[in-house]
C-alpha cells in the first residue's frame, strides 16, 4: 500500500481517483517525481559525461570491462546497472559517482517544487535580552 501525501496547495483526488493523472508525475510524500525510472536518468547523465569527454562507445566499455551493446543498454536506460557495474563505467570515465549522482540530481531540480521554510519571525513585544556577548547596538533621533 503506498501512502501519499499532499502538501497544502495540491488539491487531494477523490476516493479511487489516480493522484498522478494528466500531470506526468508521481505525487508522494508531497513531492512530483517524474515517472521516468532512475536506470534512464543515470543513463542519460553516463551518455552526457562520455559524449562531453568525445569518447565512442566502445572506448568506454572495454575500459569498464562490459561489452558495447550492455554499456548502450546502460545509457538508454534500458538496462538494470548493478552497483559493481556503475562504479566500473564511472571509473572508465574517470569521474566519481558522487558526480554521476549530483548530474541526476540536477536533471531532477527542475520538476521539483520549491520548498522554503522561513525562519520565526522574531517577537517585537517580549523581545529576548541579549545573551553574553550579544553586541547591542543603540540609536537615537
């Protein structure tokens, strides 16, 4: 069973109604994530990195040890990686995969909302008496 939550100004489906209807995306935990499976997202950032670097195909899978038609399978998404594997194509490439995560973080910002918390505003009429060290700086007119 999953559990969706809504944040205040997404309207809630009625009973039975998909919450992710017409709009392309997954509502959950008062979040839209893009239907897309992270094995594509992490394929097309492998492809941008070995394209970037002007790298054919096959220079990057003889590097990691696959074979060329697994690494287009990778980079079209359309294959599972292992983590074995995802580390072996990032040492190929010669990046880290803190920088193959940051890229697929990157392609996601875009489609998710902007969440700002405000800090408390501060109370004017019981204002706090300074702490130790406090610098209080006092003006006249």
């Amino acid at each position: 069973m999953t559990v969706h939550f809504f944040p205040p100004h997404d309207p809630q489906p009625k009973r039975g109604e998909d919450p992710s209807a017409g709009n392309g995306s997954i509502v959950e935990l008062g979040r839209r994530w893009p239907k897309e499976p992270l094995r594509s997202l992490l394929g097309k950032a492998l492809r941008r990195f070995r394209r970037d670097q002007r790298r054919t195909l096959a220079d990057v899978a003889v590097a990691a040890s696959i074979s060329v038609p697994y690494l287009s399978e990778v980079e079209r998404g359309r294959k599972e990686v292992s983590s074995e594997i995802l580390a072996a194509i990032c040492d190929a490439l010669g990046i880290e995969l803190a920088e193959l995560l940051t890229a697929v973080v990157t392609d996601l910002t875009p489609t998710r909302p902007a969440w700002h918390v405000s800090p408390p505003a501060p109370n004017l009429t019981h204002p706090t008496p300074p702490g130790p060290g406090t610098v209080v700086s006092l003006f006249a007119a």
